[in-house]
C-alpha cells in the first residue's frame, strides 16, 4: 500500500508535490502586488496584477469550474509575503497538479483510488493488542457497514496484511460511483486517498456517507493508538497538521465541485 502511495506521490509532483521539493530550495520573491478572482470565458482565473495564472511546470493558463476555488487559489496568492512559499497553498498546488496531468489522467486517477478501495486499510486488522482491535472494530465496521448498505455490496475483512480478495461485484460498483467525476475532482480524491491511506474512506466523503472529520479519525485509528502508548513528537504533529490541512482543502475542493 504505502508503495502505491509513493507513485501517487511521485506523478504528482508535476504540480502538487512539487512544494515537497520547493521547501528545500531559495524561496522565490513576490513579483505582485494585486490578487483578483473573477469569472472568464473558459470558467473561474485568478490574476496576479491583472495577468491570469499558469502552472509551475508546462506554464499552461489555469481556469476552474468553481468560483469558491478560484477564491481559495486568489486567498492564497494574496497571502504570500515577501516570498512565495508553495507550501502554505494547498489549493493552487491541488489545481496546478489537475491541470498539468491533463484529461489524459482521468482513468488513471479513478484507478488509482480504486487499488486502495481493493487493499483497503479497513479491510486489514490487526490480530493485537485488544485495544487497538477493539478500537479497528468500532470504527472501521461503521464505515464498511455503511457502504455495504449503501451500495449493496460485501466485504471481506481480514486479520494480518496477506492479500484478501474482495468481491469483483462490490469493485465494480464502487468503480462506478466513481465513473462520472471530472478531472479536478478525481485530482482532489487522490489527494484524499494518499493522506488516508483509504479509497474506501474516499468513496464514502464523496457521497457524502462519513463527515471529514470522521474519514480522518477513522485514517489514523492505529496512529492514535501508538501515539495514546508512546505519546507525540514535536515534529510528527507538525507533519499530521500540514496532512489535515492538505485534507481540508482537498475535501473542500471536492465540495465546491459538486455543489
């Protein structure tokens, strides 16, 4: 699982990641002074001084379907100081990644949320302690319970981490629940897959099943659990607020769309 994730990781770094690598270089200067947002003839621009914006890499102009996105991505831009940090603005990082992958990525993207959905985290529990089963139980049937009952489909949990196929009828349904998003939106889901580890979990917050903040408590049952044993460093609570944050605008993104 974790080895899917890195590739997920790795092709988004065309415009999403990239901040990951940014970090570690000179930060560029601000070069504008004014930020708008405002309809056009091919959706929702952001100007910087009255010029549309265009992605990092394949300098391609970018327009969105969502005037609340692009209101986002123009917060972003205004609230840049002196140097433009890629890390503080998860939005224009989110589009910036759709728009460089191009239409050609649609199937790719519903695939890739789908080979989660396959080898879910919630459909691997551990065998002990008896808190942390007990805790997988609690949560994790909820959410596998809901979707059964939502789709008309089964699942086959299992103990340990030995592959367990699951029902080619429950993919194929939950393959179709995903069929007719567009671009941004499956951009936004793989976002949320990778940062929870969960199609299934995706799915759900896509129709509207599971709350955020549920979809993210249900991520990090076993995180917590270690963290109730050994407690939490400075810097891995640095790392899981920067996570949520990326989640949050995801989840946001995913909203404005089908709003």
């Amino acid at each position: 699982m974790r080895d899917q994730l890195d590739e997920i990781q790795k092709h988004l770094n065309d415009g999403y990641g990239r901040a990951q690598e940014l970090d570690k270089v000179e930060l560029p200067k601000r070069f504008y002074k004014d930020v708008a947002a405002g309809p056009a003839d091919d959706g929702f621009v952001v100007t910087l001084d009255g010029r549309q914006t265009r992605t990092p890499g394949k300098k391609l102009p970018i327009a969105v379907p969502s005037a609340a996105i692009a209101t986002a991505m123009a917060e972003e831009w205004a609230a840049q100081g002196e140097f433009i940090d890629p890390t503080t603005m998860p939005m224009v990082r989110l589009v910036n990644s759709a728009v460089e992958s191009g239409e050609a990525m649609v199937p790719a993207f519903r695939d890739e949320v789908m080979k989660f959905a396959a080898g879910d985290l919630l459909l691997y529990r551990a065998d002990s302690p008896q808190e942390l089963v007990s805790e997988q139980e609690v949560i994790w049937d909820n959410a596998l319970m809901t979707l059964a009952r939502h789709f008309g489909v089964s699942f086959q949990p299992t103990i340990g981490i030995l592959h367990q196929e699951q029902p080619k009828a429950t993919l194929d349904r939950l393959a179709n629940a995903l069929g007719a998003e567009n671009l941004l939106t499956l951009t936004a889901l793989v976002s949320v897959t990778g940062l929870t580890g969960s199609g299934l979990l995706t799915i759900g917050l896509l129709h509207k099943l599971f709350t955020p903040d549920f979809v993210w408590k249900a991520a990090h049952v076993d995180e917590d659990y270690q963290i109730s044993q050994w407690g939490q460093d400075e810097e891995a609570a640095e790392r899981r607020a920067r996570r949520r944050k990326e989640f949050d605008t995801a989840v946001f993104a995913v909203g404005a769309l089908r709003a």
